[in-house]
C-alpha cells in the first residue's frame, strides 16, 4: 500500500467510526493495522474537502471493483481465529493455506506457540531472542513458556540486554 493509500484509508478508517473500523481492520494483517493505526494516530484534523476526495474515491473504487479488494486469506483467518480461538486456527490455516503468502518472521505471526517453538528451539539464543522481538508480546510469551527453564533463561536475559 502506498504512503498516499495508507493516508486515505486512515482518513476513511477515522471516518467510519470505531466498530465500522475495527470490523474492517479485522481483515487486514498486522502489517496493514499498524501502518493505518500510525497513520490515524498522525492526523489531527481532516480538512472537509479532503474526506469529500476520499470518500469519492473510495465510492469509485468500489463501483469498478465488485470484490472491494478483500483479500480472501485474511478473511479466512479472521473467521478462523473467531470461531476457533488462535492455535486451533493456526494450526488448521497452515494446513489450509500453508505459509505462502507470508515470509520469514511475518509467518509466524500466524502459526500457534508451540509449532513457533518447536521450529526455533535448536537454535541460537541469540536467534531466538531476536525472532521473539519480532511477535507480538503475548504470542512471544506463549513462545518461551514451551522452552526448558535453562533456555528460557537464556533467551529472556538476551532480550532483556
């Protein structure tokens, strides 16, 4: 997504309201969430002309676009993890969608903690500290509870470096 795009959809985010919006970031990945969440944070005050251009141009867009842009697997995840809480979904969307379109670090993002461990606990502390930075804090946490207290040690007196 472009700069000029993150800046549109945050205004169109800003203007939906807050359940309209969070209904919509529900589709969107982490990387797009926070580029949006920054980009809002940003604004102070949206000039009337401006959310007029935006809001016309999003009605184009959807006019010419019947699929509105939606990307499908994100969707799927977010029904997933709805109806079956985050591991259970994370496990059954690797087996329904592999990792393809995600890479390195982002992919696991979206695996469950224990699958998360398993493929990081032979190596380096250091290299495991450095993949834990990069999760979310509550999913990192998860992460290092799977790992023998020795390891655990290790890996969190590195981060805490």
């Amino acid at each position: 997504m472009s700069d000029d795009g993150i800046q549109k959809g945050a205004i169109l985010m800003l203007a939906l309201g807050e359940d309209e919006a969070a209904e919509v970031m529900k589709h969107l990945g982490p990387r797009e969430v926070q580029k949006l969440g920054a980009a809002m944070s940003t604004m102070k005050a949206i000039q009337s002309e401006e959310l007029e251009a935006v809001l016309a141009d999003f009605m184009t867009e959807t006019a010419q676009n019947t699929s509105l842009g939606l990307d499908s697997d994100e969707y799927i995840r977010s029904v997933l993890t709805k109806a079956l809480g985050d591991d259970k979904a994370a496990s059954l969307l690797n087996r329904i969608l592999g990792v393809r379109d995600a890479s390195g670090i982002e992919s696991l993002k979206w695996m469950d903690a224990q699958s998360v461990a398993e493929l990081i606990r032979n190596e380096h502390p250091q290299i495991i500290a450095t993949v834990l930075v990069h999760l979310e804090r509550d999913h990192g946490c998860e992460v290092i509870g799977h790992f023998t207290e020795r390891l655990r040690n290790d890996v969190v007196l590195r981060i805490a470096t």
